[in-house]
C-alpha cells in the first residue's frame, strides 16, 4: 500500500463566503486542482404559483 505522509494542500475561496448559494472553493494537493461549487440557490416561491 503506498501511503503520502507530506501533502501540501490550499483551500482558496473564490466568491460567496457568507454569501447563501454562490460558494465556490479551489481545493490544491501537491499540485492537483480540485474546484468544489458548492451553492445552492432556493427557488423563487413567486415562481411556484
């Protein structure tokens, strides 16, 4: 089994921190860009009429 003992990892936010559905973080390790959306926008209730 190979193991990494020493990963180097980034976490940049890259709009919407606080903000309710438009999260958007950059996650790096050792080199690998992983880009996480996490938002969720609720529906417009106006809209469910």
């Amino acid at each position: 089994m190979n193991t990494k003992k020493n990963e180097n990892i980034k976490i940049i936010a890259l709009g919407g921190v606080g903000a309710i559905g438009k999260n958007m973080y950059v996650t790096e390790v050792d080199g690998d860009i992983f880009v996480v959306d996490a938002g969720l926008m609720f529906p417009d209730y106006t809209g469910l009429r």
